[in-house]
C-alpha cells in the first residue's frame, strides 16, 4: 500500500501554515481542544518527511502548534520497528 493511501484525510483539514507543502495527512486523535495528526511534506525537491503534529485551540479559537517531531527516512526503519514491537507487547 502506498504511503498516500494509508495518510487519506483531506488536507485542508490540518491547520498549517500556507509555506508548508502537505501532500498527505491522517488525523490521529481530535479530543476536546486537541487535534493531533501525521503529515507527510515536502522539504525539498524529491525530499519528504513524516512530521508529528498536536495543535491546540487558543482561547480566540484557533489552532496553534504545540508538539511537532520530523521522522526522516534515514530512522524511520529504527521507529516502525520499535513502533511495532510496542503495538505487540504484552508486558515492558
């Protein structure tokens, strides 16, 4: 399965900034002022990356960043192992 079909929400759903080019999204939890979401961007040409994003709703109701982590390619083989052994755990 490609990448793009398993990150298949709508990106104009995700509240980032207009200098960031998304070419696909997943939203992972939106709970109370929280919405918390997997994109993949474009860093470059021909480079991409997973970012992690939280956004909270601000008192004016808007969304504003609050947690953001980047997965390259070059570790990202080292966090979907450990991802999966965790997912697979019965005890730590």
């Amino acid at each position: 399965m490609k990448l793009t079909e398993m990150l298949n929400d709508p990106i104009e759903e995700f509240p980032v900034s207009e200098t960031i080019k998304v070419i696909a999204g997943k939203r992972l939890a939106k709970t109370g002022s929280w919405l918390k979401a997997i994109l993949l961007v474009e860093t470059g040409e021909n480079k991409y990356q997973l970012r992690l994003y939280g956004w909270q709703k601000n008192k004016e109701g808007q969304w504003k960043v609050r947690q953001k982590f980047n997965i390259s390619k070059g570790y990202a083989k080292n966090m979907a192992e450990i991802f999966q052994a965790f997912g697979e755990a019965k005890d730590i």
